[in-house]
C-alpha cells in the first residue's frame, strides 16, 4: 500500500507561495527575453544584416499592394 506524507503546511501559504513565484518566474524570463532580444539586436546591427531584412519586408509589402491592385474584390 502506498504511503503518503501529510501536508502540515496551510493552503493559504502554499497558494501565496506558488502566487509570487510564478510572479518571479514571469518577471524573470520577461527579463531575460529582454536581453536576449538586445544581444541579437546589436549583433545583427553590427552585422548590417537589418537592411537586408527591411529590403525584404518593404519587397512583400510592395507585392501584396500590386496584387490588391489588380484584383479589388479581394478587399471587403
């Protein structure tokens, strides 16, 4: 028969435990995600690789604005 531990600790204290480390979980990977996204950011800076990307972009961009152009029933 399996054995259990019993709980001594309080509901109330394991949700407002589990409360504020999700807080910090979130707090924390939103921080890092930060970093992350500054790090890439300065190394695609660097790299010139950004004026390439927003060439690419600007060449959809052009592409969809011609082909709603030449077929306007596609906007409703």
């Amino acid at each position: 028969m399996a054995r259990f531990e019993q709980v001594t600790t309080h509901l109330k204290s394991i949700i407002i435990n589990n409360f504020f480390g999700g807080i910090a979980w979130a707090f924390g990977a939103t921080i890092g995600f930060s970093i992350i996204v500054f790090v890439f950011s300065l190394i695609f800076k660097n790299l010139n690789l950004i004026p390439f990307v927003g060439e690419f972009i600007s060449e959809i961009v052009a592409e969809v604005i011609k082909n709603l152009q030449n077929n306007p029933q596609l906007i409703k």
